[in-house]
C-alpha cells in the first residue's frame, strides 16, 4: 500500500467476499477514510453511506469515544483469552449488553454475526439434550432468510445462491415459506396480511411431530435476503406455536440490534420475546468484530447441572471476549446512551417511511418498504435478475449515494446518526438516480 495516496499495489492478491471480482476490478470503487455518514474515496469522491457499512455503522464512522477507547485498551491489555480464566473488561462488556436486554440476563461472546447464529444453533441442540431431550436435532429456518454464512447458519438460511456451492450441510432441516407477498407491496412497515404464513411451523410440526424440533429461528425483519418486515401477527403466531410443543424461539437480531428500530431490539419493538437472541455489527459500531448470543436464565441454566469442573458448553472462540473488542462494545453503548441514538432512530423512522414512499411513482418502482431505519425499493427486472439492481448502485454511487442491491432491490440501512435533513438529501439522491 502505497500511504501517500491509499491506493493498493495490486488488485490480485485478495480474494474478496462476496464480490464479482472481475466486475469490481473493471471499476474499483476504493474507499480511503470515513466520518459520520460519509465515507471518501481515495480519488476524493464523498458518498453518503447510505448501508451503515454492512448494516452496522449505527452510530456513524469514526466516532472520536469508540476509537480513543480502543486505542486506550490497546495500550493496556491487548489480549487475554476466556478459556477459564478471564479479564474485567469482558465482563464489564457482557453485564451492559444484559442490562438492555430486561429478560436476558446471559450473553456468549464470539465474533461475527455467522459465528452467534451457529453458537445459538448449537446452544439450542445442547440444551434440548441438557433436557433430556436429545431427540429435539429439527433446526426450523425459513426461505430467503440469511443467518450468516457457516454451516449451521446457512442450513437453516433459505437463499439458495448462497447454499448451492456447498451441498448438504446440517442435514436435520426444515424451512418455512419467506413473508414477501406481491399483494404487500408498497405496504408501509408491518403488512397487514400473511400472518398466516406462521401456520407454515404448525405444518412442519405435524409433518416431523414438534417433540423432535429443537429451534425456530428467523430474522425479526429479514434483511439481506430483501429486506421486509413481518406481517402483523406474524411472529407472535410463531412465539405461541413454539411455547405449545416446547421449542425454542430464535431471533437473529444481527441486523435489527442495536437501534435500528427504535429500541435496542426489535423483539422490544414488536413485544415478541425469544428464548435466545443473537447479535453482531452495532455491537461495536462495526469497529472491531464482535456478536453474541443472549440467553433467559432458563435456557442457561439448563446447562449448570452438569460436572462442576468441566465445561459447561464444549464451545467457544479464542477471541470470544476479546478485550478490544469488549472496549468497542462499551464505548460503543456508551454512545447510544448518551447520544440518544435509539431515539433518533425511533423520532425519525416516520420521516425514513415518508421519504422512501413518496418514490413509488418513480420510474420502474414496483416495491418500497421499510421498518425503523430499514428499507428497500423493488424496482422492475431489466434484463437478468439484478442487472437493473447493479446499474442503479453504480449511478447512485457516482451520484454520491452507497447503497445495497440485492438482487433488483436496492437495500438501505445508514448510520442511526442521520438527522431530517440528511433523509431529505437521500431522498433527492434516490429520486434524481430513479427518474435519471
Ligand atoms: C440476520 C443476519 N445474521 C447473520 C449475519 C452474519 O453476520 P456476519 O457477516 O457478521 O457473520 C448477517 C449479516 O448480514 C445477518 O444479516
């Protein structure tokens, strides 16, 4: 790397996640530095990070807390493990992240959004045969939903892009139909029909016998595979069909955590309460990696019945509780805190619904939704799946928006830092981009 003018020796040596490298490589688009909702390139370029990251800058780039109080813990204990031993500040971490979440008095610590799906996954399994329930092995996903990308997350995932290179994977699946009806579009947040799609578990439990189901999971609004909320009744079908046959309720609230509907989770937004939760990006404002899994007592307790000097669950990260990562997460609530950030999301999600509504007669439109400070505008298939998707990132990109496609969709999920006015300017940007 060149430092003077951040630009990359080659484009060759990386080989880059999710990307169509030829695509990237044939116009590269190179971000040098980033603060609040901004991001600049590296030839200058200012572009509104209108995607928080990957859903995950909540509290914007750059916050002065979060890095001094990384830089800080740097400096002091770079890193200890939790393989029974243990350091203040993981502890410390772990007791504010209980503290927002009334009900939830347990967290597990690992890295990523993948890793908190496939230890919750795990957790779900060990606990049924903590129980004396072993024959409980059914893990329920649903389609289009993205639970990360590791095995156990991917088998109960439903995007089949993401599936098809890998083959069986967990083999004890069964998946629900996706919530995205074409009779919904345009529906502002929660649609109002569909919450008999939940009657999708009561067929799997009639099919399979729900004493062999050891977890639900899905995402309180579903989020990479299009980003839609769930209709109205929807979840709360899914909670009493799971409290009836003694399953486990999962929500993977990776991308909904941390404010982006108003309240520090969802499942406090929609009065929905899991059995475990887990967590990921805002955790740390995306600073340094982290997730989690948030337990009741009663799953945890399941586990403490055991031999005393044994380990109570045979799994864990070496960075599980990594004390940057731990800094992150307590600078980075810190600012929530203090900065009201929840509540902007919550005071602004009316103005987010009424500007992205007010481009549904924008040319090519055929879907807009939205739930806190989430959204999506659907626009018509040109050519193949996505191509009109792509070419609307790279007009909005130049023009001075990022956003997300998937697939003709075009995702948004900025910093929860934004104000009225920066809506506004995003608004503007979308509805020069669409009517251009
Ligand atoms: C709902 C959900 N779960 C899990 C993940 C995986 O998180 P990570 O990319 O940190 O592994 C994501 C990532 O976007 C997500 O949206």
């Amino acid at each position: 790397m060149n430092e003077q003018t951040q630009i990359p020796n080659d484009l060759d040596s990386l080989w880059m996640p999710f990307t169509a490298s030829r695509w990237f490589k044939s116009n590269p688009r190179m971000i040098g530095s980033a603060e609040g909702i901004h991001y600049q390139t590296v030839d200058g370029h200012q572009v509104i990070d209108g995607t928080g990251g990957l859903w995950c800058c909540n509290a914007g780039h750059n916050h002065p807390r979060i890095v001094a109080a990384i830089q800080a813990q740097a400096a002091t204990l770079d890193f200890a493990h939790c393989f029974n031993q243990g350091h203040a500040i993981a502890f410390q971490a772990a007791s504010r992240l209980t503290e927002l979440a009334p009900g939830f008095d347990h967290v597990f610590l690992t890295n990523s959004g993948s890793e908190a799906v496939d230890t919750a996954l795990k957790i779900a399994l060990a606990y049924h045969a903590a129980n004396g329930e072993g024959q409980r092995r059914l893990l329920v996903g649903r389609q289009k939903a993205y639970h990360g990308i590791n095995f156990g997350g991917l088998s109960v995932g439903g995007i089949g892009l993401n599936r098809g290179q890998f083959g069986t994977l967990y083999p004890s699946t069964a998946h629900m139909r996706h919530t995205l009806l074409p009779e919904n579009a345009c529906s502002r947040g929660q649609p109002e029909t569909g919450a008999d799609l939940a009657e999708d578990l009561a067929g799997i439990i009639e099919t399979h016998g729900g004493h062999t189901i050891a977890a639900v999971i899905v995402e309180p609004v579903a989020g990479a595979g299009g980003v839609f909320p769930p209709p109205v009744g929807y979840l709360e079908r899914l909670r009493e069909l799971c409290d009836q046959h003694g399953i486990l309720l999962i929500l993977d609230e990776v991308i909904t955590g941390f404010g982006r509907m108003g309240t520090a989770f969802a499942s406090q937004h929609f009065g929905v309460t899991p059995d475990l939760f887990t967590v990921a990006k805002g955790l740390t404002n995306a600073t340094v990696p982290m997730g989690g899994v948030f337990t009741t007592a009663k799953v945890r307790e399941a586990f403490l019945n055991g031999p005393e000097k044994m380990p109570d669950l045979f799994h864990g990260y070496t960075y599980s509780g990594h004390p940057l990562a731990c800094a992150a997460a307590i600078a980075t609530l810190d600012v929530y805190r203090d900065e009201g950030v929840f509540e902007n999301a919550a005071k602004l999600a009316p103005v987010w619904e009424d500007m992205l509504h007010a481009l549904a007669d924008a040319p090519r439109v055929i879907d807009i939704r939205n739930a806190g400070i989430l959204g999506a505008i659907q626009l018509e298939q040109d050519g193949a799946v996505g191509d009109a998707g792509r070419a609307m990132y790279e007009k909005l990109w130049d023009m001075g928006l990022s956003i997300r496609p998937i697939g003709d969709s075009l995702a948004m999920s900025p910093p929860l830092t934004l104000s009225a006015d920066d809506i506004g300017r995003i608004g503007d940007l979308l509805s020069r981009g669409l009517n251009a």
